[in-house]
C-alpha cells in the first residue's frame, strides 16, 4: 500500500499555508474549476441539476445497497465477454493478482491511465520490483512519477507544480532543452510516451463505472492515453475499487452529465471509452486479454458502517477539493494520503486506520460547502462528525483516541454548562483570570493556555460586568406586561 | 392568504451573546418586540450543546441539549439569534436522539418551532407586509447617515438552515443601511469552533481571506447572523485597527448608525 | 483462472457488511428489467422523434460540436463532404491518409477524391500481410484519419464509432488530425438515446455488446500544467465533422 503520512497532517499543513506558490496554485486551480462547474450548472438550470443529483444518488444507493448482487452480475457478464475478474481483499493481494499477470504473462512494459486505485495499491513500485518498465501516461502523472512526488489532486495530479519546475523536470530526467511553454512541454510528453504506447505489452486503467449489465468497464478522459492504454497493449488490467459497479448502461447517462461538469465544467470529456472484455476475433485490434481487479482494501468497513456508507458513492469528481477552503489553503499533499480533501478526510481514516488519522475529520469548519457541490449529494459534514465522536467515544480503544485534555475540556465544559450557578462562578472567575490581560474591554495578545491559540491573530472581547441574562433579570424582564 | 403574524417567540441567547456579546441580546429583544413580537427568556438554558457536539463528544452534548429541550419544549416558537445554533437545535439534535425515541420526538417536535432570528423577523414583516405597506421601507434614507454595510452569510445558517436571502432583504429594506457586494461571500470566515484554536494555521488563512474581502468591498460594517463568526472576524478587525466594525445584524437593524 | 481471492468468499463478506441475503435486490431495477421487445418499442420511439426533429437536431449537434472543439462541416451531399476533405487534406500537406471503412464512405469515396489529389488514402486494416506493427508505423505517420460514425450526441457534441472489423481503434488516436463524416440519420439526441439503443443491440446480439465502444468530443486536450489547456496531448490536435445534411 502506498505510503501513509497522515500523522504529519498538522506540521505539513502548516507548512502548505507558508508556501505563497502553492496556495497560488490551489487558491486559483480551486477557483477555476469551481467556477466552471457553477458556469456549467447555470447553463443546465440549477433545478436540471437538482434531479440529475438526486437521480445519481439512488441509483448509487441502490447499487451499493445491493452491492454483492451487481458485483456477481458484472463477473458474469465480464467473463461472457472472455475477460476475467480477480477480487482482492486488500493491497497486497490486488498487488499480487497483477504481479502474477505480469510473471506469466512475461510482461517487460506496461502504460498507465490515471488510476487513484493503483496510488492507493503503490502499484508502480511493486511492478518495477518485479523488472517492468512502468509508465504513467497521464500528463499529470507522468509529471509525478518523473518527480517521483504523489498526486495532489483526484483530477489534477500535478497542481501543486508550476510550470517552471515542470520544465526543469524534463531537461533533467529527459534531457530536452528547457522550455517552460506549456504547449512545448505537452509535445514533449507526446513525443516521449507514443513509443512506449506501441511498445507495452501491458496497459493498466482505472475505471469510472463498472456496468453489471454488460460487463463494461467505463473510463472519463480528455488526453487519449486511456484510449491508448486500453487499445494498444496485449493485455488490459484494469483495476478498481468494488463500490464503482452500476446496474444498467442506462444510468450511465446520468453519471456522464454529473462527472465532466463536477470535475471541470466540461460538458463531457473529449473521450468517454467503454471497454467490454478483450478484443473479439474479428476486431481488427485491441487486447487479447481483459482482467478487471476488483479491490476491498478497506471499502467494505465503509459498507458496514451505515452513517459512513455513503462515501462510497463518490465519483472522484474533485468537486469538494475545488470548494474546500481548507483544501485551497493546504493543498493535497498535507492530507498525508492518496485521497485528500473533504472526501478524503472520510475515506482516508477508515481506511488506513482511524488513530493515525485523527486530523483529518478534525481539520475542517463543517462549512458545508463540500456537501452542497457533491454531485451525488454526499453528506460529508455528517461523516466528519461521525467520525469525530468515534474519536471521542467509541467503545473501540483503538478507535477512540481523542486525547485526555479534550475529553477533561469536554466534561468540564459540559458540567458548567448544566448548571447556570456554576456558569456564574465560571464568568467571576473568567473575568478575573483575564483581568490582566484586558484592555478597554479586549483581550490581546495573552500567554494564558488555550488563549493564546486565539490572540495570536485575533483578539477577543473580555466578559462585561452583566451577560444577557443578568441584563433580562434586571431590565428587560418587565418589557412585555 | 398568510399566516397571522407570529405574536410570541422564546428567546434561546446562546453562551457566545450571554457571556460576551450582551448588547446583541438587548438588540434581538428590541427588534422582536418594535414589531410586536412577545418575548420571554425561559429560565435555566445556557449552551446548546453544538461545540460538544462538533467535537464528538455526544454524551457531553446531549445533557446540554435535554436541558433546552426542557426549557423549551411548551414554547409556542423558539427564536435563536445564530444559524449555527439554531442548525444544531433544527437539524443536528434529530441526529443526536436518533436512537432515543422519547427524546427524538421531542428534538422533531422542537426543530419545527425553531427560528432563527431573521427568519422569525422575515415572517413577521412578511405578514406585516400583506396588511399593510411596512412604515420602514416607505422611510426615505435622505438626510441620515447610510451605513455602507457587507453580509457575511455564516455556513450553518446557508447550508443546514437554507437561509440565503432573508438577511439581506431586510438588510435592503432597513433605512440607513446601504448594503454592498462582499466578494466570495459565502467562503467560510474560519472560523469553526475549536477549529480556529486547533488549527489556528488554516484558520487564520481563511480569516486574513474574509477579512480582504471586507476590505474590499468597502464596508463600514461587517455584519452577520451569528456572533461566533463575527467574535473571530471582528478580533482579527480589531488587531489589526481595521476602520470597519463587526456587528450582529440585530444591532444593525435596530440602530443602523449604533 | 481467477486469481486472488474466490468470487464467492469476497461476495460473502460484502453481503457480511452489508447485513443482506444473497440474491436479488428486494426492489426490481426498473433498467434490468425490460425485454428486448420492450427496447424496441423505445428504440422505434427514438427513432421517430429523433427523424422527426431532423433539422433541428442536425443544428443542434453541429452546435454543441463546435463548442466541444470540432471543426463542424456542414455538407449537403457527398460532393460537398470530398471537397472538404480534399482540401483539408491539402491544407494540411500530408501524403497519406488512413480510412477505416465505413457504409458512409459509399456515398463520399474519400480514396478516389484523394488520389486525384495526390494523397494516399488507405484502408487502415490488418489484413494477413500487413503485421500488425507496420500497420501501427503506418497510421502513426500518417497525417490524417478518417473515419465514419456509428452515431454522433446531439447533447454532447461526440461521435461515437464502435471498433470492430474494418474499423480500427487507432485511426482516429494515432494520425494528428481525425476527420469523421457522418450521415445524418445516425445522429441521436441524447446519451439515454444512445444507451437504449446499445441495450438494444446487447440483448438483440445474444448478450454480445462488442469489445469496444468510444465517445469522441473534440480534440484530445490537457490542463494538467497549470490549468493552460492543450490541445492534441496523446490523440488529435485537431478534428473535423463533416456532417451529411441529407441521407
């Protein structure tokens, strides 16, 4: 599995928001597809937009509801079509169904579509172990893995990058002329990446959708690498998460007006291509061979959970990252995983393991803003807080791992609060406790514990003589007789 | 035909107005009651429960939210200057007796008696309006001072309550209030509880953020419906010595120039 | 062989989590549901709508086309169409073409018009003495692709071709420049359009719904470096729809 650092999350977040290029890069790229994506809904009517949501999210209930029956549907119908289905319980098995593949299949080089599952699998590095030449062919992830860096983004893997470090990164590692013209460095993947197009004898994909129907493995692209990918090599894997399954080719439709608009504002992709088993006799190319690796790895402890079950319809859009204020300010990297974001922030914990992922569902406002731009209505605030009380209370030792000052801060907050004589007390010892650092009614900058996180920035008004209830009792008890 | 005009209305203060912000309090009670509004103060609330809550420690939150509950459940409506008070009462104690059915009931029967302070004032106006054209909007702003003044929509009251142009119709309608353009209006200001002192980092990001933004928009005031976004804005104002000041949206109705 | 773990234990533990029997969804899907008779009828429905509307849904795919980056040509017949071809092909300077083969190209003969003007048009298949390498050089090199349509979106402004015999996956990827012709009684309206009829043909073909199925919609593009959009990464730069106005 791929490395995990989401432990660090405080320190590399504080060291995302100091870096002016990189907040730059997610502050503006968080704008632009955002407000692509608002364009593209204006376009359709927000009410148009409203049903296609509402209608994504029950097909998307229905289908993970039921998501052992779709599963063996498509199998089935994945092996009419002559591919076959390995399932994998975790990495280091799905990791092991393709090793396989490869050894038998005496597989020396292998191109790469985008695939968030072969991140999370650290794929790469177990294929290059064995001897194969691995490529990411996906502009963004080629840039990556020449950076030999992780994506920082579901859509756009190289945004933390700007253009200047993307041409410094070919001159080095490909040996051309620096140039930082976009267009330029484009053809310079193209130029470098079409021969191992034809030389591969393996092409490795994600999946958007998986259709139980018919067996078909669905993929959302603009570059033509997955076309290349899935239609060059000998042998096509691709590999996916086992939440990705739809029962019928007809609620395709749906998901293709939802994804391209949610992720760029696009009106769909310059490819959407549909992939059913291996190429037939008669075709005149296309892999011999078809295997769709169908991976656990975690998924089915979202599946149980029913308040979290509902992360499991998301379509990797990016949406909320666009939206997130957090994400904007911190960028993908610090979340300390594969998925960041909001999003990420649910999935991550569960399923790398809650208490080495205690931030995540902590480091947000419950803004909601992630909730409102989710295609498939995904209630994310929700599962933070879902997630936080596992953190406090769950009955699971491993799971609660909320620290013993917040849990003491809790309680003692808490027996204040329930009794309006000791909230007196609490105020005359408040006022007191401050009295030294107030000045004309305000607090300013103080070294008092828990005060001084807020004063660094900020100040706060001291409590005055009355609160509002002595003020009623006083006054404005009498106002109505 | 509408609704007779809601006639009494029990004010929930909240621990941020109680303890730090009395003056809104007094403000909320003079509005409601210029309108005509009954307002009582039931006896022994104190904290809704919301940053227990928010922090997952929901054995903590329920004793505080029982305690509203019994302050409030005979109420005839319930008003709550704050949207994230009053999403936490609407919408999150549903969630927090899920698996309580006595309570949950009485959480369902309360969330629909629950208004938030301009929501109440909306309906108020709303039924004023359908009598009788509202003496307020025939009011000339000539000759008065017009507060140039921004709307921060905070996030729980635009997301869980639904409410996103209440504020600022009777914003446009008050006289001597001159609203302007505050640009990402609806980008969280940060705050967000225990996040601002967990994450003070991200926090006061977001905070800088909101507060150019204010700037901006050349606001005299920065108003909002709820004072925890606007304790965090206005501290970050006053620090800073910023020539624009942080105010409830209460007090901007009842005294505009303040 | 199926590797990794049994299908049947990994489906036992996604019904584990579940909480559900094995078997069917208590609700039948409304999608899985209709006979082939029943496609019919809505594929006959489509049919006539779509023939019905036939003008404007002729304007509205060459609209939403351009938007998506086609150069849309709007052609009155076959000589219209080889004209553009012709000259497009000329603009461009190159020395060959490859054709996948398509009924259309019986009423526009692209090979013809484009040998009187000097370019080698050939048919992109990989018949017994063509290695299916050289075949691969040879469409690499060349400048041009051209290719019919099994359908084009009016909604999405994409073509639609369905690899099979006589119509390679690569010849409209690999040449920089795609030019697809398409008739006009093959353009749909919307992806539910399309996807009853794919149902259709699935379930009419004995389950068989072909290996392969692409949606084209414009120029293969990036904005993968600082969000500048690019066009013509790993497919065409560039793409032409010449659309047959009249059957």
């Amino acid at each position: 599995m791929a490395e995990v650092t989401t432990r660090d999350f405080a320190a590399a977040s504080r060291a995302a928001v100091q870096d002016p290029q990189l907040r730059r890069a997610f502050g503006s790229a968080g704008a632009g597809f955002d407000g692509a994506r608002r364009d593209a809904i204006d376009e359709v009517t927000p009410e148009v937009w409203e049903q296609w949501r509402q209608q994504a999210r029950s097909i998307k209930e229905h289908a993970v509801g039921n998501l052992d029956y779709y599963l063996e549907l498509l199998e089935r119908n994945v092996a009419a079509a002559g591919g076959q289905v390995h399932f994998a319980a975790d990495a280091n098995q799905a990791n092991a169904i393709v090793s396989e593949i490869v050894r038998t299949r005496g597989v020396k080089v292998a191109t790469k579509s985008k695939s968030m599952v072969s991140e999370e699998l650290g794929l790469n590095h177990v294929l290059e172990g064995q001897g194969v030449a691995v490529f990411e062919t996906d502009l963004g992830e080629y840039i990556i893995q020449l950076a030999e860096e992780t994506p920082s983004h579901l859509v756009a893997p190289a945004l933390h990058k700007t253009r200047g470090e993307v041409a410094r990164l070919f001159a080095d590692k490909l040996g051309v002329p620096y140039s930082d013209d976009i267009e330029e460095m484009a053809r310079v993947a193209r130029v470098a990446l079409r021969q191992k197009f034809l030389d591969a004898d393996m092409g490795i994909s994600g999946a958007n959708f998986l259709v139980a129907e018919t067996g078909t493995l669905v993929i959302v692209t603009n570059e033509g690498n997955g076309r290349l990918c899935t239609s060059a090599p000998r042998i096509h894997v691709g590999i996916t998460g086992m939440e990705k399954v739809i029962p019928s080719m007809q609620d395709l439709a749906v998901f293709l007006r939802l994804l391209p608009r949610s992720a760029t504002g696009q009106r769909i992709t310059s490819y959407v291509s549909m992939v059913t088993g291996p190429k037939r006799a008669a075709d005149e190319d296309g892999p011999e061979e078809f295997h769709l690796v169908i991976v656990d790895n975690g998924r089915s402890r979202l599946l149980r959970d029913p308040a979290l079950r509902e992360s499991l319809y998301c379509i990797r859009c990016g949406a909320c990252l666009n939206i997130c204020p957090v994400y904007q300010r911190v960028g993908g990297h610090a979340y300390g995983w594969v998925y960041p974001g909001p999003i990420g922030s649910i999935v991550t914990p569960e399923l790398v393991g809650v208490a080495q992922a205690k931030d995540l569902p902590n480091a947000s406002t419950l803004c909601g803003a992630c909730r409102e731009a989710c295609p498939v209505q995904i209630n994310i605030p929700r599962m933070l807080l879902h997630l936080r009380h596992e953190l406090a209370e769950s009955p699971d030792s491993q799971r609660r791992t909320a620290s013993d000052t917040d849990a003491l801060l809790a309680r003692g907050f808490a027996a204040v609060m329930s009794k309006p004589l000791l909230l007196k007390v609490a105020r005359r010892l408040g006022r007191l406790a401050v009295k030294s650092v107030t000045r004309d009614g305000k607090i300013g900058r103080s070294r008092l514990p828990f005060l001084s996180r807020w004063t660094a920035a900020r100040d706060l008004p001291a409590p005055p003589a009355r609160s509002f209830s002595d003020i009623w009792r006083d006054e404005l008890s009498r106002g109505d007789r | 035909m509408t609704e007779p005009a809601p006639r009494r209305a029990s004010l929930f203060i909240t621990c941020i107005i109680d303890q730090l912000y009395p003056d809104v309090g007094v403000s909320v009670v003079r509005a409601l009651r210029r309108r005509g509004v009954m307002v009582d103060f039931p006896a022994g609330q104190t904290c809704c429960g919301q940053p227990l809550y928010n922090a997952g420690f929901t054995a903590e939150a329920k004793r505080l939210a029982v305690r509203v509950l019994d302050a409030f459940d005979d109420c005839e409506r319930m008003v709550v200057p704050s949207g994230s008070c009053g999403a936490m009462i609407r919408v999150f104690y549903q969630d927090l007796f899920a698996d309580e059915p006595e309570l949950l009931r009485r959480a369902a029967a309360l969330s629909e008696r629950v208004y938030e302070f301009t929501e109440l004032l909306t309906e108020v106006d709303g039924a004023a309006d359908a009598a009788a054209p509202s003496d307020d909007a025939a009011q000339s702003d000539a000759g008065a001072d017009v507060a140039a003044v921004a709307y921060h929509p905070s996030c729980h009251l635009l997301r869980e309550m639904g409410v996103r142009r209440g504020p600022l119709d009777l914003l446009e309608a008050a006289s001597g209030v001159s609203v302007v353009d505050l640009p990402d209006a609806e980008q969280c200001c940060g705050f967000g509880g225990a996040f601002a002192v967990k994450y003070p980092h991200i926090s006061e990001q977001m905070l800088a953020d909101k507060v150019e933004a204010i700037l901006q928009s050349g606001a005299a005031t920065v108003t909002a419906c709820d004072m925890g976004c606007l304790m965090h804005i206005g501290g970050a104002i006053s620090r800073r010595g910023l020539p624009v000041r942080a105010r409830h949206i209460a007090q901007v109705l009842d005294d505009p120039a303040g | 062989m199926s590797l990794g773990i049994p299908s049947a234990d990994f489906l036992a533990s996604v019904r584990d989590a579940l909480g559900r029997e094995a078997g069917p969804p208590a609700a039948a899907y409304q999608h899985l549901l209709e006979s082939a008779g029943e496609l019919e009828l809505q594929a006959a429905e489509i049919r006539r709508r779509n023939a019905g509307d036939l003008p404007l849904l002729l304007d509205k795919m060459a609209g939403t086309a351009a938007l998506r980056g086609w150069n849309v040509q709007r052609a009155g017949g076959g000589e219209d169409a080889l004209d553009y071809v012709v000259s497009l092909a000329r603009r461009l300077g190159v020395e060959s073409a490859a054709r996948a083969e398509s009924a259309v190209f019986s009423a526009v003969p692209v090979d013809a018009a484009l040998a009187g003007a000097g370019v080698v048009c050939w048919p992109a298949v990989y018949d017994a003495d063509r290695e299916r390498d050289a075949v691969r050089r040879r469409l690499a090199e060349s400048g041009l692709g051209i290719t019919g349509a099994d359908y084009a979106i009016a909604e999405t402004g994409s073509v639609i071709v369905l690899p099979r015999r006589g119509l390679s996956r690569l010849v409209s990827l690999l040449p920089p420049v795609h030019v697809a012709i398409v008739r006009a009684q093959d353009v749909i309206d919307t992806l539910d359009d399309l996807f009853v009829l794919r149902r259709l043909e699935y379930h009419s073909d004995g389950g068989d719904m072909g290996s392969y199925l692409n949606f084209i919609s414009g120029p293969s593009r990036t904005a993968d470096i600082e969000q500048t959009i690019v066009v013509g990464v790993h497919g065409p730069r560039e793409v032409h729809l010449v659309l047959l106005d009249k059957e």
